[in-house]
C-alpha cells in the first residue's frame, strides 16, 4: 500500500484522534476553550476531512468501503470514549458528505471524458 492511499484512508481518522486527544488533555487551555476547540472540530474539521477524503478516493481510484469503514470507526469510538454516547446523526452527516465528495468528483472525471 503506497503512501497517498494511506493518508487517502487515515486523514480523517488521525484528524480526529489528533483533535480529542489534544483537547482531552487540555491543550487549548482552560475546560471551556477545550469544548469550543472539539465542537468546532465537530462541525468544520471533521466533515471537512470527510469531503477531501470522499474527493481523493474519487481522483485515485481508491476503494471506498475501506475507507469509509476506517473514518466511521474511529469517529465511532472517539463519540464513545469523549462524549460517552450514541449521537449517530453525526456519523450520518459524515457519511452524506464524503458521499458527496466522492460523488461530485466522479461524476466531474466522467463528465470530462
């Protein structure tokens, strides 16, 4: 497995461990600065990371159901371990937008053709 398909499959995944892990042990400061960094890390970061992942399996050729699988778990057990719940309408989210990602880039690459 070559490097781009690694971070292709990662980046979404390391991006939100990195994220809980820095804000679990309070490296933003203060409790309150820690929650504002993780919900904004909710509702930018991460679909964000879903979307170029979505547009990179699309440009690469790479499978998907890997990919997705790895992202979904790892935001799976970060919801169980720094929430401690099951909020699944955010993993729905996720899933639409790197479906969108996805979509919309291999709809463009036939379209060109």
């Amino acid at each position: 497995m070559n490097l781009n398909k690694l971070a292709a499959y990662f980046l979404p995944a390391f991006a939100m461990f990195s994220i809980s892990a820095l804000t679990m042990f309070g490296a933003f400061g203060t409790d309150k600065e820690n929650l504002a960094i993780f919900s904004l890390s909710l509702i930018i970061v991460y679909p964000i990371t879903f979307i170029i992942q979505g547009v990179s399996c699309a440009i690469h050729h790479y499978s998907v159901i890997p990919a997705i699988g790895i992202s979904l778990i790892a935001f799976i057990i970060i919801f169980f371990v720094v929430i401690g719940g099951n909020n699944t309408i955010y993993g729905m989210y996720y899933f639409a937008l790197f479906g969108a990602g996805y979509g919309i880039t291999y709809m463009l690459r036939r379209m060109k053709k």
